[in-house]
C-alpha cells in the first residue's frame, strides 16, 4: 500500500509552555517517593491485579493493546466482505465529505454561515471506515470532525449544507447553525459541545439494547483530548463491568485544540486504557481506511454476539486548526508535511488502482459526480428557506410519530 503507516510512538515536539519545567520536577519527586518506597519494602506489597472475576466464555478480556496491520491485498478486503463496488462506495464517501467541508469553509468566509465551522480533513478514512461497518439498525454518536459518518449512513449533502447555512431543511430546522445534528432515522444522534458527554449516552443505548435483547450495536465517539474526562471513564467503566454492545472510537489527531497529545496523557496509546475496563484496545492507523473498517466490523460484531466493548484508537492528523478561526500556527510545519504524505484519501485513490483497477474513466466519473452533487447540494441548501420563529419551540419534545423509529423500539 503507498504511503507509510505513521509511528507507533508519539513523537514529543519541544513545548513553549513553561509548565513542562514545572512537571518535570513533579515527575523526578514522584519516581524519588517510589523508589524510596521500593527500597524501605513497601514495594512488595504492591501486586499486579489480574482480571480473576468470573465471565461469560466469550475469551480473555484481559487482553493487552494491539496494534492493528495494514490491508495488503484485495483478498483481505473479500474476506473482510466487501466488494468492489463497496470499495467505491467507500471512496465516493470520503470524497464527498471532503467536498461538504471544503464548500462550507467557502461558505463560512462570505458570510453565509452563521456559527463556527469546524473540518475534518484527514479524518475521513476513520469516519467513513467505522460507519461502513456498522449494521442499518446500529446506533452511532458522530463528532464535529466526522461529517463522513453521515453521508456513508445516508444523510444528503444539500441537508447537512443547509444544517450549517440554519435553514429549515436541516436535521435540526434552523435550531443549530453548527454541526451539532443526527438524523434519528439514520441512526444518527446529535452530539453536544460538551465532550464526550455522548460516550455515556452511547452506553446507555447499548443498555437499552441487552435489556430489549436486540441484537444491534452503539458507537461512540471521541477525540483523545476529551478522553481524559469524567464522562469517558463512567462511560467505558460501566461498559465493561456489563459487558454491553458498544464499541468507542478515540480520534487521536494529536492535539485537543492547541494542546498536544503529550500534555493530555501519559500512557503510550489511549487503547493501553481499555484493559483496565476489562475489554480489548486497539490501535490502527487513521490514515487506512480499510485497516478502519476491518477493526470496526470485527469490533461491533463482536460486540453484537455478546463479546463486549472494544476500545479502537485511530491515530491520524488534525490537518487544520480547531476551527476555520484556529491558524493552528502552535502546530510545528514538519509535522503537517509528514502526515501530508499520508492523505488518507490520496492513500485509498492508489490502493484502488494498485488493487482493484480503478480506471481513469472511473475516477473521473466520481469526481465529477461528487462536484455536481456538492454544487446542487449548495444551490438547494440557498433556497431552503430560514426557520419560521412562530416554531421555535417545536422539537423540544419528541411527537408520536419521531418516536416511532426502529432506534426507539
């Protein structure tokens, strides 16, 4: 496959922050107090804790990371069951995520969107590969930079441009202005700025699901930065200790706003986490959205045959600031230019015609229908009309017919 994976090992880039002086001298006094305590005796009473208590046969959960492998040949991707006009599905979808954003930073700059507008460049192999491998009927709980979750589960283009624009035809009717929207009927459930607020209310569907014994499955986003909130560890705690059906995406970009990811955790992966919760953690790179979807379907079918949670860390790039406000200039060039490389677009592009002899002429015809489709998307989403205020209070409490859904069955 072109493109390198990126290392496995964080890469720790000089800090500006005075702070680091300050925790370096934290962490000297701490590694004194433990190897004082190591040599007075106090260190043998210390004991590993192993998972001793008693589960369902369902195989060892007490399972160190793992470190997912590229895709190699198109026979991995038919044993893993896709085809080939699911593989251009795939790369359709992650072309049109891109396109969505790019418009809509246009948009944004002449004014045309009332909110913030937040991307999701380089994240697409991560979106579009988790939701091709969900099931219709499971349940995911999408994030700001993962628009390509909603077009692979259905959502048009011309609704997710007039959600941003705070016309009526958007998933929340004008109500928003911003990317906080899901379409029920799709599966999809709006997430609120307060990350990961929506990982407990993930876990909670998937409780839902073994009380109803309904086979379907829940995700649950986050990025790693949010991660290293309360609500994460109740989230993933309470999954493990019940064993329920969800599966938890960590989108590890590297930097939380314009922290870097060594300023938020100290273990060497997020997925390292998941043992302690009593379920598997592994780590893929974000970049390959094949090596994505092989983890996902592996992860939510186990989790839908009652094998338990599974964490999944895809660690990819957040190849723009926060928001299009955010220049990201504390993010050092070298570090956009090696993960450039790495586009994980350009990188399913030349496995396509690597593997699965993608033609000019196909190309060029998704391309092109992906512009056509953008363009439209944006024409329809300006005459959809602005939000009746006689309205507003309409959707604060679900009617009859929203509840009936398969999702609230």
């Amino acid at each position: 496959m072109r493109g390198a994976s990126p290392s496995r090992r964080r890469k720790v880039y000089p800090s500006a922050f005075p702070l680091n002086r300050s925790l370096d001298r934290c962490r000297r006094t701490v590694e004194k107090l433990l190897w004082t305590a190591v040599r007075t005796g106090l260190g043998r009473q210390v004991e590993r804790v192993e998972c001793s208590r008693p589960r369902p046969p369902t195989g060892d959960v007490c399972m160190a990371v793992r470190e997912a492998e590229p895709v190699g040949s198109l026979q991995e991707v038919k044993d893993a069951g896709l085809d080939r006009e699911d593989l251009l599905g795939i790369y359709r979808n992650m072309l049109t995520a891109r396109a969505v954003e790019e418009r809509g930073h246009i948009l944004y700059k002449q004014g045309k969107i009332p909110g913030s507008f937040y991307t999701g460049r380089g994240n697409e192999a991560t979106s579009v590969g988790v939701a091709s491998a969900m099931a219709p009927n499971d349940v995911g709980t999408p994030l700001q930079r993962d628009i390509g979750v909603h077009i692979t589960r259905g959502l048009e283009p011309w609704r997710v441009i007039s959600q941003y624009m705070g016309r009526s035809d958007g998933p929340t009717k004008g109500r928003d202005g911003n990317i906080h929207l899901g379409d029920s009927s799709l599966g999809t459930y709006a997430m609120v700025s307060h990350l990961p607020a929506m990982l407990p209310v993930a876990v909670g569907m998937a409780l839902a699901f073994r009380i109803r014994e309904e086979k379907r499955v829940a995700v649950a986003w986050c990025g790693e930065g949010a991660s290293a909130r309360g609500d994460a560890h109740e989230g993933m705690n309470f999954a493990g200790v019940r064993r329920l059906p969800v599966v938890f995406v960590i989108d590890n970009n590297q930097w939380a706003y314009s922290t870097p990811s060594y300023l938020e955790f100290a273990v060497e992966h997020l997925a390292d986490r998941a043992a302690a919760y009593g379920f598997e953690g592994v780590v893929v790179d974000g970049t390959d959205v094949l090596a994505v979807y092989r983890e996902a379907k592996w992860a939510i079918e186990k989790a839908r045959e009652g094998g338990g949670p599974t964490l999944i860390e895809s660690v990819t790039l957040r190849m723009e600031g926060h928001a299009v406000h955010d220049d990201a200039f504390y993010v050092p060039k070298e570090m956009f230019e090696e993960w450039a490389k790495r586009d994980p677009i350009e990188r399913f592009r030349w496995w396509l015609r690597d593997n699965a002899s993608l033609s000019d002429e196909e190309e060029d015809e998704i391309t092109s229908s992906v512009k056509r489709t953008t363009n439209e998307a944006v024409e329809r989403a300006e005459e959809s009309p602005f939000p009746d205020p006689s309205t507003l209070l309409e959707g604060v409490f679900a009617t009859p017919e929203e509840l009936d859904t398969p999702h609230h069955k």
